[in-house]
C-alpha cells in the first residue's frame, strides 16, 4: 500500500526528543494496530504539541484509512488479491487498490501543514504533502506546493533545508532536490495525455528555473517536446542538458534517435560513437548503427 512508503518516507526511525512515543508508534503501525497507534499519538499530542513529526504521524495515520479498495469479478493481476470459491478453489475475482478518498487525503495533508508551519524548512514534510496530492489526482495542488517549497528555499537568506528528524539532506542540494523533482514528473510522462505532459512541462521550468545547473531539468524539458512530436524543439532542449551532463547515456540516445529523426548524419555519427561506448546500450548501439547506413 502506498501509504506505507509515505509512513516509511517521512517518519524517521532515529530516537528523538521522546524515543517511547515515536518507537511505539511505528512499533504498531508496523503491525498495523492502527487504532492503538492513534492512542499512542494522542498521548503524544498532549505531551509534545509543538514536534512537527507529531504531525506526520498524522498525516500518515488519516492517510492509511485513504486508499479504496475495489471488488471485481476479473482475475488477480499484479499485487492484486485473489478471491476464489471456498469449494471449487476456482478464482472467481479480485480485490485491489482502486485509488485513494480525496477527501480523506485532504484532511491528512491539512494535518501536515499544521507540522510544516512548525517547520517549513523540512523538505521531508513538504515532499509527503506534493506525494499526497499526487494521490489525490490533484496535479495543480502538487505543482502548487513544490512552487511553495522552491520559492521558501530560496528567500531563506542561505537557511538549508532539513530532512527527516531534523538531519541533512541524503546529497547535495542541488542533486537530491532535481532528482526528486524528476520523480513527480514520471506519472506525467507515463500519463500519454496532452494534459499529463503539460504538467511535466511545468515541473521541469521550475526545476530549471531553480537548479539550472542539473541537466535534468532541460532533459525533461526535452522529453516534453519528444512527447509531443516536436523533434527540432526536443533536440535544443537534449542538447541543453548534454552540455550539463555530457555522462548521460539516456540523453545521448535520445540525441542520436533524434539526430536520425532530423537526417543529420554527421551528428549521429558523433552521439553514435559516444553511445557505443557504453555496454548496457550495446542493443541500441547496433540498431542505430544499422539506421545509420541507411541515412
């Protein structure tokens, strides 16, 4: 369940001002005792109101009631169940994740903010909230709060931001932060709809608005435009994130193909001994070598 990745992601597992609270909520929500893990954090509640990570406790507790299941008479795919007659043993349905109650994840998410004004410099708590408009199926909420987290960073006067239980970043800023960006951009892209590859448009400007020095912002900068047919448009945007990330395999497979697409040889010759060199696309190198002859 989804849920769980979010309740993993924010919360950390670190002993904090009051280790009993923190170590016997995860203790039961491990278990999924969810109704004691609720007395447990209205314990901590009254003991420590001012904890951000009371709040994401929360928020994860509303959120693990969110997800709605779905009954159908099809066949088990994926992490679906199976439902079968308890004579025959015969499958005769299914019952999986059929998305999440808006209104439920609204409320967990107005929770977390309640933790984000007590620290807006958790990037952790910032990310649950756009990971939670994403199962909302709100993408302008997520783009919203992603815009909010970007613009906070950057009139905090150098103040950097925090991660789980108050810690660093995993990695470098600018690396951990793009890559994470990326990260929601996916289900756009995935998404096959004029409206899903606007959405990714709008993330990679602001990854590029904020971090212009990653190429991931110009790399999906450029996919926007392969989606959409425009190959001259997505090549400038390719070419881009190559002077920034010259080491980028992906990128560089997708120059040569579009190099190919545009009939300019003498570029495709020059991504195609760059691409060649690397093992995992030896595939890709051969195809290309053979399209290539053919130009």
């Amino acid at each position: 369940m989804s849920w769980l990745w979010l309740a993993g992601g924010l919360m950390s597992f670190s002993p904090g001002p009051d280790p009993g609270f923190r170590e016997k909520y995860q203790a039961l929500m491990r278990q999924g005792k969810t109704q004691e893990a609720k007395a447990i954090v209205a314990q901590w509640e009254k003991a420590q109101p001012q904890n951000p990570d009371l709040y994401v406790a929360k928020f994860n507790l509303i959120l693990s009631e969110a997800e709605v299941l779905t009954v159908s008479a099809k066949a088990a795919q994926g992490s679906e169940l199976s439902i079968k007659d308890p004579k025959s043993g015969r499958e005769v349905g299914s019952i999986g994740g059929g998305g999440y109650n808006p209104a439920k994840v609204q409320q967990a998410m107005d929770v977390l903010r309640q933790g984000l004004a007590l620290a807006p410099d958790r990037l952790d708590i910032r990310f649950g909230l756009a990971k939670a408009a994403e199962l909302k199926q709100d993408p302008a909420q997520q783009l919203a709060i992603l815009r909010a987290a970007l613009a906070w960073r950057a009139s905090a006067a150098g103040q950097p931001w925090r991660w789980r239980d108050g810690g660093a970043l995993p990695a470098p800023e600018a690396e951990f932060v793009a890559g994470s960006l990326e990260q929601y951009m996916v289900p756009y892209w995935q998404s096959g709809t004029p409206a899903g590859y606007q959405q990714g448009l709008a993330l990679a400007e602001l990854l590029i608005a904020h971090y212009p020095t990653s190429s991931l912002g110009y790399f999906n900068k450029g996919n926007y435009y392969a989606f959409t047919d425009n190959s001259a448009e997505a090549y400038k945007w390719f070419v881009q994130a190559d002077k920034h990330n010259p080491n980028d395999p992906q990128n560089i497979n997708n120059l040569l193909r579009i190099s190919l697409n545009l009939r300019n040889k003498d570029a495709a010759k020059g991504y195609l001994a760059r691409l060649c060199q690397y093992p995992d696309f030896a595939p890709d190198c051969q195809h290309y070598t053979a399209e290539l002859k053919k130009l």
